[in-house]
C-alpha cells in the first residue's frame, strides 16, 4: 500500500545499465527501497528503486530499467549475515567480530581483511553482472558500534570506502554512502550519494546537508511509526511533519518507511 500516485514517471530516460560512466544522481532525486523480500510492486512513482542485491534477479533490474528506473543494489559490505549463500567463505577467526546489536545473526567484519574484501570484489561483479546502475554497502561504521570486538577506527571506514568506491567506479556503477556521518567530509568525494536513516528523528540532519551542497542526493528515511508495521494506516500529520520539516528538507530525498523495510511507502 501506498499513499503515492501508482503510475510510472514517464519524462525518465531509459537507463543503459553499466554500459556507460557511472551514474551520478543530483540532489532531490526520488526513491524508493525495499529489502525485506523480493520486489513485487515496481508501480510507485519514483526514479530510483534500491532492492537487495541478493533478492534481485538481472530480469527485475532490467525491467525497471526498461521503465526508466535507476536501480540501486544493497548488501552489507560491513557484516557477516549467516543467511547469505556466500556466508561461509568467510573466515571465523580473522573476518569476524563481535554481534551487531539488535541483529543476532549478524556479525562485524574486519575490513581491512583481504578475503573479507575478495568477498566483496564479488559481490560487486555481482551486482554489474545483474546490470545494478549503484550499490548501497551498509554497515561501513562499525568504528561507532563497541561491540564490533575489531577495534575498528574512522580510517579503517574511510580507506574500506576508498576501495569500494574504486571497485564499484571500476564497474561501471556508482556508490553511497551509508550513514557514517562522521567520515563524510573524507568519503564525499568517492560517493555519489548519501542513505541516511532518521536524521530528522535525531535533528542531526545538517550533518548530511554538504551531499546536497554538492548536489549529491541524500536518499533518506524516517521511522514515525516506530516497530509498527501496519500497512493500512499513514503516519499522522504531526509526524509526517517532523519526519519531512526541517532546515534543508528540500533539498532532500526523504521517505516515510516500516523499519522492516517491506514495500510500504509514504512520500513527503
């Protein structure tokens, strides 16, 4: 369900995959994610679709670009999920760490690893082979998180991002970066966008503004409803107007999500 206009904007251009530069998205560029399973609405009017790397077949992507979409692919470039099939190329006593809070069957990664960055080198072959116009890597500030049990730092995120930005530049895709706020005046130059999660709900929003200062999206989600997940019922005015009021809102690419990140959507 969704509060949007169902039909499919028909003033985009067609995209041509990974067989030009990179895409480079400009600020105010509208979005759509779903990660919760694979993607069975392509109907909300919005430019970009980010969809799980994983979940998405070459033929969804395809079809969405053939509608004019840009589809962005998601994976964790910072976690070990157990559920991934290429989970046990990872090594247990060198690549991971501690469990992320709140997700038990995640763990850290050591990302100054080589195999844990071999992995990635074929996650992103992956996502060029299925035709991904970007990729979201989450998960890249586990220098934040104290139970990553790594000793990660900052720099340790800001050089993991230097490589996978050059991977991803390499094929042909582009990259965002994942929340990480703190890093982002040493990563901005690397990304061609920012995914932030409840930057309104922490008013921490100015944190992100250079990215739209650059012209660079910052592809942005609230949580009003908190962990329901009712997709009959909107948010109400007043947190509609919390989630999407703010000094620089416009500048913004900002939804209204379910925190389990399934298809509902609410635009501002």
């Amino acid at each position: 369900m969704s509060d949007t206009d169902k039909s499919p904007p028909s003033a985009l251009i067609a995209s041509k995959g990974n067989n030009t530069a990179f895409w480079k998205p400009t600020a105010g560029t509208t979005w759509q994610i779903e990660l919760l399973y694979t993607l069975n609405d392509t109907s909300v009017n919005v430019e970009v679709y980010d969809i799980d790397l994983f979940n998405s077949g070459a033929d969804l992507i395809s079809s969405l670009q053939k509608e004019g979409r840009k589809v962005i692919c998601y994976f964790s470039a910072g976690s070990w999920e157990n559920w991934r099939p290429d989970a046990d190329k990872f090594n247990n006593s060198t690549d991971l760490g501690g469990t992320l809070n709140g997700w038990p069957n995640e763990k850290w990664l050591n990302i100054s690893s080589e195999n844990v960055r071999s992995i990635m080198k074929t996650r992103l072959d992956m996502a060029k082979d299925k035709g991904c116009d970007g990729v979201d890597p989450d998960n890249v500030d586990g220098y934040n998180n104290e139970e990553n049990d790594l000793g990660l730092t900052k720099q340790d995120s800001i050089n993991y991002l230097g490589f996978l930005a050059a991977e991803a530049h390499s094929r042909n895709m582009s990259i965002g970066l994942k929340n990480a706020g703190e890093i982002i005046d040493s990563v901005i130059d690397n990304m061609q966008w920012s995914v932030n999660e409840q930057c309104a709900q922490f008013n921490e929003c100015d944190t992100f503004s250079p990215f739209t200062d650059a012209n660079k999206p910052v592809f942005h989600i609230e949580y009003p409803k908190g962990t329901d997940t009712d997709n009959n019922a909107l948010v109400t005015t007043a947190q509609k107007n919390a989630a999407c009021n703010f000094k620089g809102s416009k500048n913004f690419s900002t939804i209204i999500k379910n925190m389990n990140l399934d298809n509902w959507i609410q635009l501002c």
